[in-house]
C-alpha cells in the first residue's frame, strides 16, 4: 500500500508541496534558498527540535527519526523531499531511497569538491557535526576529490545549540567558531565548508573571523537549484506569485516562530507535532 501511495505523489498536481525537514531550524537555510529560486512551490517544513541535534546521535536512530518524517511529509502530499540535514543525508538519504523508490529526494552533500578545486593554499576547513563526518557519504567526497588537499575538520561543539536559540553573534558563539577557525587560519586555509544547515546563519561572523580572504561555501543555493531540476523534469512546476509554507515542530512552537522572521525572512505560523516511539508523528 505505501508503495502505492508513493507512486500517486508523482503524478499529482504542481501545486502539492514540497516537503522539507532537519532536525531543527537548519534547515531554514536551504528554505531561504529555495523560496529565492521558486517562490511560487507551496512547502511543507519540518523540524525535529524534540531531538536537536542529530549530530551526537547514533546513525540508525538519525536513519529511524527520517524514515518517520518522510512518511508524515509524503501523508500531506510531497512531491519531492528535501532532506535540508547533512547528519540525515548521510545517514538516512540511501536507506529513503530503497525504502520509498517512487519518491525524488534532494541530500546535502559536503561542498568539499568545488572547495578543493578552487582552493589556491591548498588547505580547506570543513565545518559539520560529528554524524556527517563518521558517514560514508562524507568519506567518499574527500577520498574522490581532496587529492593533493589538506583538509581540516572541526565539530563546533554547541554552535548547532546556540543557533537554536537565535544567537547569532554572542559571545559563545563567537567563542566556538574562534576555537574552530583560528587553528585553521594559523594552517593557511582559504576556504571553509559549510557542512551543517544550522552553520549558514552565522556567515557574517565568520567573515568576521577569517577576513576576506577566506571562501565560505553555503550549500543551500546548489541544493535549491537541484530540487528546481527534479520538479522541472517531472512537470510538476508551481507558477504561482508566491507559495504557502507550513511550518511544523516536535518542539515549542512559539520558540520556533520568534526566529522564523531573523532567519527566514518571513513570518509564519508553527504547528506542533508529536513523536509515538521514534517512528511516527501525529498533530498534538
């Protein structure tokens, strides 16, 4: 029967949504991206506060917690999935795939490649959560791409924490990207990977940090354009003026709505959900 329901999804009308989900306001960063490039797609977003962060987490519980925000995100109609989480793509994007074959989605993947190809020192940062790091996915892009390139890797231990809470440019959070970057700058890096969706949201203070002689690569915009590819070639554009979003939580809702408007750009109403076990989300 699921299989069934997955195949419908495709043949549905461009105005279904697409549906979005991280494990916490992350993922807002690629939202932003995408709502720039097709403003008319109605979305569906999702974000699992009840268990931010997915970095610490075990691979198979991280790979459990997106099986079930896949099937409530296919229950409200998506056409296409979004996983806006660099932990859940490396952890969950191949098991989605076998588990929902009739269903397109769109993963982070590490920007380590263009990073590598444009780097002039020779040595790139890479920022992300521990997840990203262990998974194979991560593995095979440094091992395919970084040959000839020093790569240096930092968890940012509680960045992911404080962007939850909106602090953007405080004194911790400037302290944790400090601790991070400076150990890389003393090694000559001239660029840095964004591999967290939370990490966008603190650019300016990176900026800061490195100075402008250092890159920082943002994901979002390449995932944006590559979710605008998958619905082009299945005909499932919305040319609307401006399309609905509607903004899920497994956490406080009102927490959530108090950063839509500094993060996204746009204010909007959060509904809360609630997890049954690990596997399944039903409205509160």
């Amino acid at each position: 029967m699921r299989k069934f329901c997955c195949s419908m999804i495709r043949i549905m009308s461009s105005s279904q949504p697409i549906g979005i989900f991280d494990s916490g306001v992350g993922g807002l960063s690629v939202l932003r991206a995408m709502r720039q490039l097709m403003p008319g797609e109605n979305v569906v977003f999702f974000g699992d506060q009840r268990h931010v962060p997915y970095g610490p987490r075990p691979l198979e519980q991280v790979r459990t917690f997106s099986e079930g925000i896949t099937r409530f995100l296919l229950d409200e109609g998506s056409k296409l999935i979004v996983l806006a989480c660099n932990t859940a793509s490396a952890a969950a994007l191949g098991h989605l795939r076998q588990t929902f074959p009739n269903v397109k989605f769109v993963g982070m993947e590490p920007a380590v490649k263009p990073a590598a190809e444009t780097t002039h020192t020779g040595v790139v940062g890479v920022l992300a959560t521990p997840a990203t790091f262990q998974g194979a996915l991560y593995a095979s892009v440094v091992e395919r791409f970084t040959t000839g390139v020093q790569i240096l890797q930092n968890t940012c231990p509680g960045l992911v924490q404080q962007i939850e809470k909106g602090d953007l440019e405080g004194t911790e959070t400037r302290r944790i990207l400090e601790s991070a970057l400076h150990p890389m700058l003393e090694k000559n890096i001239d660029t840095v990977v964004l591999a967290c969706t939370h990490f966008p949201f603190v650019i300016p203070l990176i900026r800061r940090i490195c100075g402008d002689s250092v890159r920082v690569i943002d994901p979002a915009p390449a995932v944006a354009r590559q979710a605008q590819r998958l619905i082009e070639a299945q005909g499932q554009v919305n040319n609307g003026d401006r399309g609905r979003v509607r903004f899920y939580t497994s956490g406080d809702e009102a927490a959530v709505e108090s950063l839509l408007l500094n993060l996204l750009g746009e204010a909007g109403r959060v509904e809360p959900l609630k997890w049954v076990g690990e596997e399944r989300l039903v409205r509160r």
